[in-house]
C-alpha cells in the first residue's frame, strides 16, 4: 500500500508539472509590455544558441531562442522567423510557432506566409479575440473588406463591447459602401467610450455626407476640429458640407482656411474658383 501510494504521488508530480508546462506553452505575448527586460533577453539568446551549438536538433532551444529574438523587436523578426522555421521542420508541434510567425510574417508584409500562420493558429484557437482582430486588419490592409468584416464580426462575438472591435468593423462596412451599419457600429463605439480620435471622428463625418445629413456632418467636422485646429481634410469637408448647406460664405472661409494649412491643395483650389 504505501509502495501504491508513492507511485502515485510520483504520478501526480509528474502529471502536474506536465500541466504547468502546458500552461506555459499557452502563454502569448500580446503586449510589448510582457516582454523580459533586453538584458535578460540577450542571456537566453546566447544560452539557447549554446545548446544549438552543442545539440543542432534540440527543438525546444529553437523555439526559445526565437522568441527571445521576437520580443527584442522587428530588426530581430528575420533571425527570429528562421529560428522558430527550424523548430517546425525538426518536428516541433508548439502553437505558440503558428501565433509568432503569424505576427512576424505580417510585420514583414509576407502577406501569404501571413494568411497561413493565421489560418493555422486560429483553427487551433478560434476564441482568440487579439488574432481575430489582428487577421481582420491583414484583411483591411489588402483592401479585401468583406473579409475583413467578418473577422471583426467574429471579433465582436467574442467581445461585444470592445471599442476597437466595434470600430475597426465600422470602418469595414464604411469601405464596402455599408453606411447606415457603419454608422451604427461608429454609435455603439461612442457608446463605450464617448473620447474618439480626430482620425474616427473624421471618418463618422464622412459617413454622415455621404448619406446626405449635412447637419451630423457639420457636427462631426467640427469635433475634428475642435481637437485638430490644422486638420486640412476636416476643413475641406466642412467646406463641401456647407456648399451642399448652401452656406457658400462659411464654404468659402474653409477653403481658404485648407489652402492656409497646405496651399496646393487642389479640391480646395476646385472649390475656390467655382463662382
């Protein structure tokens, strides 16, 4: 019995330290502000590159090593990718491979090599809120919008009341001509935090003259303004909005207040010499 009772406690030692290591593997650095301190850094990278040294197939020392590498920041990315790449071909099955090369290889705009790294983590970790939204943004960026939307959708699902969610598939839905969702989305936004940058506000502003409203648009325009005085796209689409007003003299002082921010601004130009 007590023969029994030391095997499994063995067992249980075992099988837990098993689980921390699993749980240590599941950990991902999604903020710079988990990364280790560059002198600390440094000790792994030259450690991890002993052992390589003195053992060319030891995986684990790859993948450490490559993640060092990934936290000294994107001059590093290159030398990373090809650490955390041999791992892969000696057999290496870690997800933590799939979430930073799908992160580097984006950085370094290998978009394809990107999609990949994406696809293959997120099959893994669907829930993983920061890598839908990020996989949303790769989307974004390539100008597929529908694609993208549906990554924020998803995004949301996950979170319902994130700002950045809600706003990036705001955007989504503004680009794909979607205006009265955008619009909807920009208010759900709002409604969690009312502080928006000039850039969100600008775009809000936008939405609203596109659909006609000139009175939101002038409201929108002018928040913009309020927080970026030489904000020249905020002016010129004042302008615009005040021609569709039919408030030709405020038209006008907001061209003329475009030309005093960049003075070879065409539209504004355009505007100018319309009698």
């Amino acid at each position: 019995m007590k023969k029994f009772l030391l095997y499994f406690s063995v067992f249980l030692i075992i099988a837990f330290s098993g689980f921390l290591t699993f749980r240590k593997k599941e950990e991902f650095l999604k903020s710079s502000t988990q990364y280790l301190p560059v002198e600390k850094l440094n000790k792994i990278i030259i450690n991890t590159r002993a052992r390589i040294e003195e053992n060319p197939e030891d995986i684990f020392s790859y993948i450490e090593c490559g993640i060092a590498l990934y936290q000294k920041g994107k001059d590093y990315y290159p030398e990373a990718v090809n650490q955390l790449q041999k791992a892969l071909r000696l057999g290496a099955v870690d997800i933590r491979m799939f979430f930073y090369l799908a992160i580097m290889y984006d950085e370094l705009n290998l978009t394809d090599k990107a999609f990949n790294y994406y696809e293959k983590f997120l099959r893994n970790r669907p829930q993983d809120f920061y890598m839908r939204l990020r996989y949303g943004n790769l989307f974004f960026r390539l100008n597929r919008y529908e694609s993208a939307s549906e990554q924020y959708e998803t995004a949301l699902s996950l979170e319902p009341k994130n700002q950045m969610a809600l706003l990036n598939l705001a955007l989504s839905y503004k680009a794909r001509d979607m205006y009265d969702e955008s619009l909807e989305k920009f208010k759900l936004a709002q409604a969690v935090n009312p502080v928006l940058s000039p850039e969100i506000l600008i775009k809000i502003a936008e939405t609203y003259l596109i659909k006609k409203d000139f009175i939101s648009a002038e409201t929108y325009y002018k928040k913009v303004i309020e927080k970026k005085p030489n904000s020249s796209a905020a002016f010129l689409g004042l302008g615009e909005t005040y021609l569709n007003m039919n408030k030709k003299p405020e038209a006008k002082n907001c061209f003329q207040k475009v030309l005093s921010i960049e003075p070879s601004n065409f539209e504004a130009k355009k505007y100018l010499s319309i009698k």
